[in-house]
C-alpha cells in the first residue's frame, strides 16, 4: 500500500515537473551563431529617406551636440574665463561631461570615468572663503547622509597637494544625493579636497560608486596635483 | 480488481482545483508583488516588471537593494540566485486554471442556471429563474477574476505602447515602441519605383543578449551581404577616439562609450557594433546608435543599403498632422496650465480637426492618443518651431480590468444579498419556533 502510494506521489510530482518544464519551453530561445532574417514591415510614405553614405561624422555629431553630448563652442561668463586660468591634466580613462552635464553649472572642469562613466569628478572655484572649511565639508556629509564632522574630526583630516598648495582630504561612504537629484544613489564614496584662501576656495570632488571611486584613488591625486593655474607655470 | 486510489488525471485535477493551491499562489503573488516593488527602486520599472511580473521563474533576488528599500543601511551587493520562486506570468496561469477548475466547473448548477439566464429574461420565462442556486454569486466572481487574468495576458501580448514625435506641420502615421529595439535594413539606392519602401526587421530579442564580444550573423536571400551584430550596449553614446582614450573598437574615429543604465528604461540609448560582410568577400565595420542622423550606409555593387538601430515601428489605420501647439502656463510662471496639440487626422479620405490635451486623449479605431510632452527647436530659417510627442496607446483589453472589476462586485454582492436574506430567514425561523414553545 505504502509502495502504490510513493509511486502514485511519484507520479503526480513527475507530471507537475514535466508541465512546468513544457509551460516554460516558449522562453528558451536558441543561441545560434548564425540567423535568417524573416521579418519585414512597410515603411511609412511620411517618413523621410535616409542619407546615403553619410560619414560617421555626419551620422553622431548633430544629434550629440543637440543632446549636449558635445559642445559646440566654448562656454561663455566667468566659469568659461576662470577655466582659461587652469591647466590640469586628465588620468588615463578619464573624460571630459559632455556639455549640459553639470547641474549646479559651478563646475569649471568637470571630468567622468569608470566603465560606464559613472564616476565624476570636477573642480570648482568660489570667491573668498565661501562659508569655511567646515561648513563646505559638512555641506558634502549632509550631501551623503552623514552627520557633521566635529572640529577636532576635522583637525585631524589628512591634508593633500592641490594647486600648488596643500589641501584639506576627505573621503568617506554613503547614499549621494546631489543637486537636483530626486533621489539618492545608495552606495556611493566622496572623496575630496579643499584649499580654502582669503581670495578664493578650489574644491577638487570625486564621487560615484564605492568601487569605482576606490579605483580611481591614485587617479584621483595624481589629478589633483596636476591642476595649477596658469600664471604660475 | 477494486481499485483503491484514484487515477492520475483524478489527482491532477483535484490539485489544480484545490483551495490549498489558490491560497499558495495567492501568497506567492503577494511575495512575487512586494519583492518587485521595492526592487524597482534601484532596478527601474521595466527591468523589475520583466523579472517578477513577466516571467515563469524569478531568476534572482537583490536582497542588499530590498533591505535598502526597506530603510535598512546595507551599503553591499548580495544578489540570491534563486530559480525556485515562480515568476507573475507561471503564478497568474496556474491562479487561472485554479479559478476555472475550482471556481466555475465545480458550481455546475450555477453555471447551466447562468447560461440559461438571458434566454429566460428574453423569452419572459422569470418563474423558472427560481429557485436560483445558492452560490451564483461566487461563480459570477470567480469568472471576473479569470476575465481579469486573461485581460492582463491579452495585453501582454498584444498591447502596443509608444510615442510619436511631430513639429508642427509634419505628418506621421506610425509610431515607435518607447521599449523594444530592432535593426532595420533598407535599400536607399536606387529607390523603389514603386515609392514603396521596405525594410527588413531583426527584432531586438534576437541581438540584445550579444554583450561582451558576443557576435550572431543575420542573413537573407534578399540582401547582397550579411550582417554580424556584436557588442551590443543597452545604454551608450559615441565618443571620439581623439578625444578620449580607448581601449573599444574605433570606426571612423568613433566608439561606443557605455553608459549607466537608466532605471527609466525608455532613456536609455542603445547601441552595437556591425560587421558587414559582402558577397565578395569584402568587409565593413560599422557602429549603430539609436539616435544617429543617418543609416550605416553599405556598398553593395550599385545599390547602397541602410542599416539602422531604431525603437520598432508600429503602423496607425490613420495618419495624424501637427497643425498647432500650444503651451499655457499660470499667469507670471513658467507653471504649465495647459498643453494642447491641434491636430488632422486623415482617415479613409476624410479630414477630421481634433485636439489632443492634458487628460483628453484622441481616441479613434482602438487606439488612444495622448498629449505627453513637447520640445521647442530653431527652424532652418531661425523661427522657433515646436514640436509634440504624442504617446499613442493601442490595448485590445484596454477596458476589461473596469468590467472584471464591476461584475466581481456585482457576484459578491449577490452573494452578501443571499447570504443576508438566508440569515434574516433562519433567524426569524428560530424566534417564531421560541415563540411556539
């Protein structure tokens, strides 16, 4: 009886595992190395034609400049006439934003790397001291999620060279949420420098993924000591 | 011989039909509902809807994503691979069979009295409607919940969901998928004499899983080369190769720069490598870009082809003119009060002035078309010229869910009504029986 029950049970689980497997049969697809075309479809008679033999150029270059992938001449105002004062010089796989890219349009260089240019990292220059060191670096931990630092945590931040000078370090994890984000980035590392004078405060910020930010450290300083203005050289 | 125990197709029946089976999959919606939920947050709606909703096995959880959602700080990545938890699609097929076999085929009674009810009420018979069966409101639920489901697998299959883009004086009678990805291949050179052109389509399911140096070659009798895809990208850009240093294939000074996907899945802009390969033995590479100005244009003796990455293209019975937009906003703002496209559309010879606003969609031979955004842009001749990006909505199914929802109300509350009146009759029984004793 028990032995007529398990091959009855035995049964029944076989016939549920073989309709599960044949419901699911219609979502494997075959991974074939070579394809028939058997699809076609009327294109509309409103539809324009497209360019014969157009270059690659001719093909990307107008609809990157018209997303503001690429600029199309030099920013104007006095970010543009700043920028003109630097020289920097971008690590290996690091790239300029596109233009348009900048949400806050304080940065006057602003640099993307990573494998999917998730990472950014730019500099900023503000007139005089722009509210203090300290304000401006918790300005950045409220902007991760994090509480403020105390004024001996700031003391005791490490110091690193930037513009021919040196400059207050810091770096440390959380949720990024920046300027005109709706919401935050889980997961995200800050990291950066700033040199605070009675004239002006250089801000070099690198933010993006854990990961990737860890890996572009080395990148990140050797960026920073890169940058100097112009006079000087 | 007697036998002792029932048959297979016995016990599969009583299993699919089983009340222990509904609460399971009732319970495993709600699991498969709430993990889908809150993974959207990181994931994106489409790429969660695919995953939980739209398949017959979850493949894997991101548990660190859910515990973030649920304001748990957990800062690492911990995906479950897990092919145990069944997907919306097999749960909501097996609640539907459960439904049919529990719910509607075991109320026989109900069922020939529900069938027979609207040739009574026409031919006047109303005495024979009595006496009613006692659960006709259940059957009357449980069927609305099985129009439901099929509902929802009508539009799955069948719903056509996209934009159309117009500047004012343009027309247009097809419009593109916001999700699916194809390749399109059309000869420019010479033109069809016809005038009729024709492209042939690879659809996006059949390249998109060509990542990482994956390649498939596409053929056909009617094209003078074939096509190798490889490298595809869900969302990236072309950059120069001058600009920036590179370690991808360059064409004509251009790579694809991959980008971050977008958890909006219509933002992102996808691309992928080609590599053509003539009937001479000649090659071509080439880089596709869904926004790209033009074709990859192909040599082929003298005709030139046109190979290009766009969103699936779906015809309209009808084609549609921009004539005007207009933009008001809430006096001294830039506030929007009121979009407003005034459009024609051209049907079977027939000119018709319509006008497509927030919240008063066009509708005309099964599809929806609604006012979505707009764009201003600088004409050739330096006037501002505006544009309208029309979302157009084609679902056979489209008002099923409202009926299932009317007429599962309707059955419940045929059902309370009953359930009442039995009460109300017991309980008067049972006081006029005190009464007498």
């Amino acid at each position: 009886m028990n032995l007529k029950s398990d091959i009855i049970t035995w049964k029944l689980t076989r016939s549920v595992i073989l309709l599960a497997a044949l419901s699911a049969l219609p979502a494997c697809k075959r991974v074939g190395e070579r394809m028939e075309i058997t699809e076609s479809r009327d294109i509309s008679t409103h539809a324009a034609p497209g360019d014969v033999n157009a270059t690659s150029e001719q093909r990307f270059g107008p609809a990157l400049r018209a997303m503001g992938m690429e600029k199309t001449e030099a920013p104007q105002g006095q970010q543009s006439s700043l920028r003109d004062l630097l020289t920097w010089t971008a690590p290996s796989g690091w790239a300029e934003a596109p233009a348009g890219s900048d949400p806050s349009g304080m940065r006057l260089v602003d640099m993307r790397f990573g494998e999917k240019q998730e990472g950014e990292c730019y500099i900023s220059i503000m007139p005089g001291p722009a509210g203090g060191l300290s304000a401006n670096l918790n300005r950045w931990r409220k902007q991760m999620g994090q509480p403020d630092y105390t004024e001996d945590e700031i003391a005791k931040l490490p110091k690193k060279p930037l513009f021919k000078r040196e400059g207050v370090f810091a770096e440390f994890d959380g949720d990024y949420k920046g300027v005109g984000m709706s919401e935050a980035s889980k997961g995200y590392r800050l990291a950066g420098v700033i040199h605070s004078a009675e004239q002006a405060t250089i801000f070099v910020k690198m933010i993006g993924p854990k990961a990737v930010v860890e890996a572009n450290a080395v990148a990140f300083d050797q960026f920073c000591q890169s940058i100097t203005p112009k006079s000087i050289e | 011989m007697k036998p002792d125990s029932p048959s297979i197709p016995v016990l599969l029946f009583r299993f699919f039909r089983s009340f222990g089976l509904a609460t399971t999959v009732l319970t495993l919606l709600l699991i498969v509902t709430y993990l889908g939920t809150i993974e959207q947050v990181e994931h994106g709606l489409y790429e969660s809807q695919k995953k939980y909703f739209e398949s017959y096995f979850v493949s894997s959880i991101d548990v660190a994503c859910c515990l973030r959602a649920m304001h748990i700080p957990y800062q690492g990545t911990f995906d479950l691979p897990i092919y145990i938890l069944p997907g919306g699609y097999l749960l909501m097929l097996v609640l539907g069979v459960n439904m049919l076999l529990g719910g509607i085929i075991r109320l026989k009674k109900e069922c020939v009295w529900l069938a027979k009810l609207p040739l009574r009420v026409v031919t006047g018979r109303f005495a024979e409607l009595s006496p009613a069966p006692r659960a006709v409101g259940v059957l009357i639920a449980h069927m609305s919940i099985v129009f439901m489901l099929f509902a929802g697998l009508i539009s799955l299959y069948f719903k056509k969901d996209g934009a159309m883009r117009l500047q004012e004086g343009q027309t247009s009678d097809e419009f593109q998928s916001f999700h699916n990805s194809v390749i399109e291949i059309e000869r420019l050179s010479p033109a069809p004499k016809d005038g009729k052109r024709v492209s042939m389509v690879i659809d996006g399911g059949q390249y998109q899983d060509l990542v990482e140096g994956k390649g498939r070659t596409f053929t056909s009798k009617t094209l003078p080369f074939e096509v190798m895809v490889m490298n595809y990208e869900v969302n990236c850009v072309p950059r120069r190769a001058d600009a920036q240093e590179t370690n991808r294939t360059v064409v004509e000074n251009f790579f694809l720069q991959p980008l971050k996907e977008e958890l909006e899945q219509e933002r992102n802009t996808d691309g992928a490598y080609v590599k053509v390969k003539l009937k001479d033995g000649a090659e071509k590479e080439g880089i596709l870009w869904r926004f790209a100005g033009a074709p990859l244009s192909v040599q082929a003796g003298d005709e030139v082809w046109g190979i290009s990455l766009n969103r699936r293209a779906w015809k309209l019975p009808f084609s549609v003119r921009l004539d005007d937009f207009k933009r008001e906003v809430h006096p001294g703002t830039d506030k929007a009060r009121r979009f407003t496209a005034e459009v024609t559309v051209m049907d079977r010879g027939n000119d018709l002035k319509k006008i497509i606003t927030m919240n008063e969609p066009l509708r005309s031979r099964g599809f929806a078309l609604f006012q979505q955004s707009f764009d201003m842009g600088q004409a050739d001749d330096g006037s501002v010229r505006e544009s309208s990006t029309i979302q157009v909505v084609h679902n056979p199914s489209d008002h099923w869910p409202l009926i299932s929802c009317i007429a599962a109300g309707i059955g419940l509350l045929i059902h309370m009504v009953w359930q009442l009146v039995r009460y109300l009759r017991r309980a008067a029984k049972e006081t006029s029986a005190l009464k007498a004793s």
